[in-house]
C-alpha cells in the first residue's frame, strides 16, 4: 500500500522544496508537501510564530490530507521538531496518528537547537548565517529583492527553532526513524541518537553521506531510504 508521507521543509522553505520528490518512481509512498503560512502561495499569511501555533495549523493540513488514511510524517531540522509536535498534539488529541515518524537533521527535543542567536541577527546577516551555518546556499536570498520576501518566514521559522522547548516529552507510541548526515557539524550523533527517548515502539539511526543539507545533496539516495523504510 502506498503512504502518504506529510512532508515539513526546514526553516524558510516552501512545499516546492519536494517538487523533485514528485519524480520518484517506486510505489511505498506518496509525497504530501505540507504548506505553511508566509511563503508561496501563502506568502499573504502571516507565518507561525510560536511551536503550538504551528503544530496546531499543521496537524489541521495533515488530517485533511490524510482523508482518513494511514500516513506518516517526514521533516528536516525545523521540520523535523514541527513534524514531532505536529503527531504530539495530534496523538493527544485522538485527530489520528502517523503510523511512522521520520526525522531528519535535527537534534531531539530538549537538547540545544544549533543556532543559538541567529533570529535576531538583520536580515543580511540572518540569510548568511543561516546559509553559512547549514552549508547551503538558497540562491533566492543572494537577491536583495527576492531576500525581502523570503526573510519574514525565515526568522519565524528560525525563531521558534531556537526557542523551542517540549513542553511534553512523553513518548510517542509511534515508531521514530532518525536520518543524520555523517558529515553534519551541527547536529552530533549523539544529539541524533536522542531521538531514541521519544518513541515506545522502537526506533533506528540511519546515517547518510553529505553534512546537514544531505537532502538536497542527494535526493535519489533519501528516496531509496525511506522506501526502505515504509515498506517494513
């Protein structure tokens, strides 16, 4: 059966981040970019300022888009700890629950996020940390014009990153599947590993080539690991 994987972009990012996930080819998911508020088509929307806010709205996207279905979620730094609050409070409040969490490139709740002090940088020097910090280079915001757009859903996103704290760390009763680059400075393994705290049902570390922003280093090869992993 094919799953619907709700997929959650790092800080900044739109859906169109998965456009190329819509290529794949092989038949154990079904990529569901989930939108947020402040980009793209939603660029008029105000962005999510606080963790709750932003589960809240999210877990409302995923339920629609499920349509009652089994699916599982998948999330990147920020989205990685949005994607764990989002089936937190979903989980809680019997809205459904993914049958399978993915994160990857973020360290667990309740240990330091990475980039402590970036949000209330301007905005010049908040698109170069945050490019210079996770080794990517967006090309969008080398324009000052286009930087102007991006920069608001930016800082709320990198905002609630920095200031996150798990209010509820009860474990998840949902199997947790860690992705980590072996080459990322900013999340060490052991902040990876973690993770393992967080589930009841059981949880696997799988390590990847490439530093923070694997992802997008190597698309063919994260599609080959998660079908590997929805197809147990």
């Amino acid at each position: 059966m094919t799953v619907p994987l709700m997929c959650l972009p790092f800080a900044g990012a739109g859906a169109s981040l998965f456009r190329p996930w819509q290529n794949h080819t092989t038949r154990a998911f079904q990529v569901t970019p989930i939108q947020l508020p402040g980009r793209e088509e939603r660029f008029i929307e105000d962005p999510y300022t606080t963790i709750d806010e932003a589960a809240a709205g999210c877990a409302e996207k995923v339920l629609a888009a499920a349509e009652d279905r089994p699916f599982a979620l998948f999330g990147h730094s920020f989205g990685a700890i949005l994607a764990y609050e989002t089936a937190r409070l979903m989980t809680a409040r019997c809205m459904g629950s993914p049958q399978h969490l993915i994160v990857s490139g973020a360290a667990a709740p309740g240990l330091p996020r990475p980039y402590l002090g970036v949000h209330d940088l301007s905005d010049d020097e908040l698109a170069a940390g945050v490019s210079g910090l996770a080794g990517y280079d967006h090309e969008a915001l080398a324009d000052p014009d286009l930087r102007e757009l991006l920069v608001p859903a930016l800082r709320a996103d990198m905002t609630i990153n920095e200031t996150y704290q798990p209010v509820d760390i009860t474990p998840l009763p949902i199997p947790i599947t860690i992705l980590r680059g072996v080459d990322d400075t900013l999340v060490p393994r052991s902040a990876a590993e973690a993770w393992s705290e967080h589930t009841t049902v059981g949880h696997e570390l799988i390590e990847v080539p490439g530093g923070h922003m694997f992802l997008s280093e190597d698309w063919t090869g994260l599609w080959s690991q998660v079908d590997a992993i929805l197809s147990r």
